[in-house]
C-alpha cells in the first residue's frame, strides 16, 4: 500500500497524489506497487527489496555534498510486539527503509507501524516532511523512543513474572521469562547495528551543516546510547534472574512435596493401628470392656505427637 502524507499548517495531512515535499509512506507493496515506486518515483528497485528484506541488517547509503548522487538510503531496525511460539508476549526487530530522493522522502515497511502511526498523528512531535533531512532524523528519534518505551514494559513484566514466581509450582512463568529475554537479545543486536548508522551519519556533511540538524542527531545517538545501557543492564540482571527463579519454583514444589509427605505419614498412623487390632489372633486388651476407648486413645497420641514433632522441625 503506498500513502502520501504532507505537512500544511503544522498539520499532517493525507493527499490524493504524489506531490513535492510529500512523505511516501509504503507498507508491504504489491509487485506492481514496487514498479511504480521505482519507475514513476525514481527510487532504486534494490533500496526497496533490501528494506523489504526481513533478515537485513541496519545499513546506510548516504549522498554526500562532493557527489552527484540523487538517492539516499537508510535502514534502521525497529522493535514491534509479538508473541512467541507458546503465545507469551515479546519484542521482535524488523527493518524499516527510509529513501531520501531530491523532493520526497519514502519510508518502506513490511508491516504497518505504531510508530509510523504517531508521526501520521503527530503525537510525538511536529514534523516537517518538506525538510527531509530533519524529517529523517526525527524518525530516527522515535525510533529510538519506542525502544526505551518498550524496555520500559519489559521492566514491567518482569516485576509481574516476579511477583507470580514467587508462589509458583509450573514453568508457565519460566516460559513467559524465556521471552523477555530473546527480546533483549534481539534489542541488543538491533541497536548496535542501529549505533553503527549513527556514528556513521555524524560523519556526513550536509547533516551537520545545519546546527538544528546537528543538535537532533545528537540528541538520536543520545536517545539510542541509553537504550543500549538499559539493554545490557537488564540482560544482566535478568540472566542471574532466570537461575534464581528456577530454583524458586523446584523450592516451591519441594515445600508441597514435603507437606503433603508429612501429611501421609500421620494419617497413615491410626491406618496401622486399625489394622493390627484388625486382625483375627489374641491381641492385648481384646476382652477389656474399654478396649476401643483405649485404643482410639492410643491412636490419638501417637498422631497428635508426631505432628508436634514434625511442625517443630517445620515439615508443615
């Protein structure tokens, strides 16, 4: 699908057709969508099959001032929720390709974005997608806002996992933190490569002509510098976690065990005597008129002693 979007007003608005200074939004295109793309809006076949690529790493193709190159592409990866093969909820990363060509900038996804969502409706900030440079780069900002935004839920999550844990006997939770962490791996991968782009970018010149440019890919790198912090905080301490929470269920299970152990043995008391009384030989008592008081007695001590001993020693 190919939608075109332009700022009037400081309002982002939604065109019919194709204009100057518009911003080309793509998601998913048909074949013959990618042939318009390429033929009617001049944007290079290979930019748009790269960014649609799902295994394509972040990479940069920028035009600098001394060449006449009219295109210019960057791939960055983006975090989006999903669920994994056991339906917990986790993070994945996929590529999203940004094409600057002379009078539009495109953006090419394979699947609809909330963050492309927020720039439509201009949640995040005030866009101005005839100034293509700062446009890029304010997409790369939100970018980097939806991965500390969902590192943030992350943290979440996994204080609501610890919380469960705690009281838990079934590996449910265990499965739920398995994804929390393949989404931090997949965030750490994804932001170094992310990283790479950046740095590479501080190094082209007409993005650093302009001083409002300068100062917001500053701000970027900054924005993506802290996502990795958090990324490698939380991957470390989620790792000792995981040890920590496996014992904490076996422990749980072992208290149950141990319980209802206990619990068997003192029922099986009065079990044992019943059936010695209950059998057909001479037996002490067997002709005392307060034979079954005694023994139901007899039983009783025996249980109620044992259970002061086994609540002494904490079995219960």
């Amino acid at each position: 699908m190919i939608e075109f979007f332009k700022t009037t007003n400081e309002k982002m608005e939604q065109l019919a057709d194709l204009e100057d200074g518009c911003w080309v939004k793509v998601t998913a295109p048909t074949d013959e969508e990618i042939e318009i793309l390429s033929k009617e809006m001049d944007v290079p076949k290979p930019y748009i099959l790269d960014a649609l690529d799902s295994e394509e790493r972040s990479r940069i193709e920028l035009k600098r001032a001394e060449q006449d190159v009219r295109h210019s592409l960057v791939i960055v990866d983006y975090p989006y929720e999903s669920k994994d093969e056991l339906g917990y909820a986790m993070y994945e990363t996929l590529p999203i390709g940004i094409v600057l060509t002379r009078k539009h900038l495109v953006t090419i996804t394979l699947r609809d974005l909330p963050i492309l969502e927020d720039v439509q409706s201009m949640k995040l900030e005030e866009y101005d997608t005839t100034n293509h440079k700062q446009f890029l780069l304010k997409l790369l900002y939100a970018v980097s806002y939806y991965y500390l935004k969902y590192l943030n839920q992350i943290i979440k999550q996994t204080n609501n996992l610890e919380i469960q844990i705690k009281q838990s006997m079934k590996n449910e939770q265990l499965y739920a933190f398995m994804a929390v962490q393949k989404s931090l791996v997949f965030f750490a991968t994804a932001l170094q490569s992310n990283k790479a782009i950046l740095d590479k970018m501080e190094d082209v010149e007409h993005f650093m002509q302009q001083e409002d440019n300068h100062d917001l890919l500053r701000d970027v790198i900054i924005e993506n510098k802290q996502a990795i912090a958090m990324t490698d905080t939380y991957t470390q301490i989620i790792s000792g976690m995981s040890d920590v929470f496996s014992s904490v269920i076996s422990n749980n299970l072992n208290i149950v065990m141990k319980f209802l152990t206990s619990f068997t043995i003192i029922l099986s008391l009065p079990t044992i005597v019943a059936s010695i009384y209950g059998m057909n030989i001479k037996l002490p008592f067997m002709h005392n008129e307060h034979a079954f008081a005694l023994i139901l007695l007899f039983t009783l001590l025996i249980t109620t002693g044992v259970t002061v001993i086994f609540w002494r020693r904490k079995y219960f």
